[in-house]
DNA sequence: GCCAACGTTGGC
DNA sequence: GCCAACGTTGGC
C-alpha cells in the first residue's frame, strides 16, 4: 500500500471539510501539473495520503486521508464554467484525471512544516526540498513512519 | 529546440 | 505584500 502526500490551502479544503463531507469523501480535482497528475494516476484504492495545509497561518500536515476511488478524468476539465475548464482536452483524450479521498483522521496535533524540515530521514522529500511546488507527492513507508512518529 | 517572458506557487 | 523558484507558453 503506498503512501502519499497533498498540498492544500485549507481556505479551498481542508481535513475540516473531509471531516463534514458526504460520506466524507471529497473528490480530489484540479491538479493541473504533469509530474503531480502522473501521481494521481498510480494512486490505489487503500493507499493513506498526508494532508498538507499550506498558504496559511498554521503550515503542515493536518490529517490522513484515504483514496477510495483509483483515477478517472477529472470532470472539471471539461466544464466551461469551471476555473478548472481545459479547452484542449477532450472527453476522447483526457488531459486531467480526479481520485476520490475519504476522511481517515484529523492530527491531535498539527505537525508544523519547520519540524518536518528537522526531522532526520526525510532528506529526499520533495515537500522540503527547495522551491519545490509539486503538490502531489509520494511518501515512502520509512519517512510516513518518522513523520508520524512526531505526531 | 532554444529561451525570454510571463503566471503561479507558497513560505516568509 | 514580497519575492524566489519554478512550469508553461510562444516567438523565432
């Protein structure tokens, strides 16, 4: 079961809204990077996902979360109406693809971004890793282990 | 295929 | 609000 990491600004959704969500599952839409989207795609259902706070006051990991529902093309690309809307991408060629998570639990304790930076261990990182800005990433069991560790 | 300009991300 | 870092776009 792998393990995975997303960014969120909690004003847009947070493990809040995971929490009060129908059936709480949240579909996770909108990511519109190549190397974020080809992780979206060899996500499984089962596999835990950290949820990452960011562009806030209290920056770090809020809460696990778990996908429920493999890849699919996101149906945003394809709303006109969407901020999300792609106009090269096409229902017979889909640029853009959706997994849906669901509410696993929500930290006792937020773990802050400046423990993560000092944490031995998490050197290959991306989220730490210097102007890096790819929102979604994998986790490898050892380094989900250390970070939880702090929880 | 190069690369400058531009827009976005995201911590501070 | 600032700005460094990065990804994307588009002219050539």
């Amino acid at each position: 079961m792998a393990k995975w990491l997303v960014k969120t600004e909690p004003s847009e959704c947070s493990i809040d809204d995971f929490a009060k969500a129908e059936n709480q599952i949240i579909p996770w839409d909108g990511v519109r990077n190549y190397q974020a989207r080809n992780f979206l795609k060899e996500m499984s259902e089962g596999d835990e996902v950290f949820v990452y706070h960011s562009s806030c006051r209290h920056i770090g990991i809020a809460g696990i979360v778990r996908v429920v529902k493999s890849s699919y093309p996101d149906p945003t690309q394809f709303r006109a109406d969407s901020p999300y809307h792609d106009p090269k991408s096409t229902r017979e060629n889909p640029r853009w693809q959706a997994v849906d998570m669901a509410f696993v639990r929500k930290l006792e304790r937020l773990i802050p971004l400046d423990g993560i930076k000092s944490m031995q261990g998490l050197e290959g990182l991306p989220l730490i890793r210097r102007g890096n800005r790819l929102s979604v990433m994998p986790v490898t069991e050892e380094q989900w282990r250390i970070i939880l560790a702090s929880a």
